[in-house]
C-alpha cells in the first residue's frame, strides 16, 4: 500500500482499489440498526405489558370501588327511609 501525501499531516493509507470495505461498513450498519430495532420493541413490548397489567389493576378496583359505593348508597336509602317513614316497623 501506497500513502497519499495530505498537505503536511502524516500520510494516511489509500483504500484498497476493491471497495469491499464499503459492502462490509453497509452489510454492518444494516445489520446494527436490525439489532437495534428488534431491542426497541422488546422494551416496548415489556412497557405494555406492564401498562396492561396495571390496568388491569385498576378496573379490579374501581369494581371493587363501585360495589362499596352501592353498598352506603343502599344503607343510606334505607336510613333516609326510617327517618322520613317515621321509624314505623311492620
């Protein structure tokens, strides 16, 4: 291999004449973004499923919300009752 001169800085080598280099820089950064891509969705997979799951979490409780809820609503009717019916039992 020959060096080129470069106006005072040290000689750099010149690239060999076949370019096969350039295949193998693209063939590499092809194959990184691949990788790169498949780990992206991996993580975002993961983060779904976590957001998933916690949703999942909160529909079991505001179920378990609603049916508290009912509950004081029921007792509460049936106090209101008593007191406006004057307490009169069967």
């Amino acid at each position: 291999m020959t060096s080129v001169p470069t106006n005072g800085h040290p000689p750099r080598p010149t690239p060999p004449p076949n370019g096969g280099h350039r295949w193998a820089a693209i063939a590499l950064t092809i194959g990184m973004a691949a990788l790169a891509v498949t780990v992206q969705w991996g993580v975002v997979t993961t983060k779904l499923d976590h957001v998933e799951r916690r949703l999942d979490e909160l529909i079991v409780e505001a179920r378990s919300l609603r049916a508290e809820y009912q509950a004081i609503e029921r007792r509460v009717s049936y106090l209101e009752g008593r007191f406006i019916g004057g307490a009169k039992g069967p």
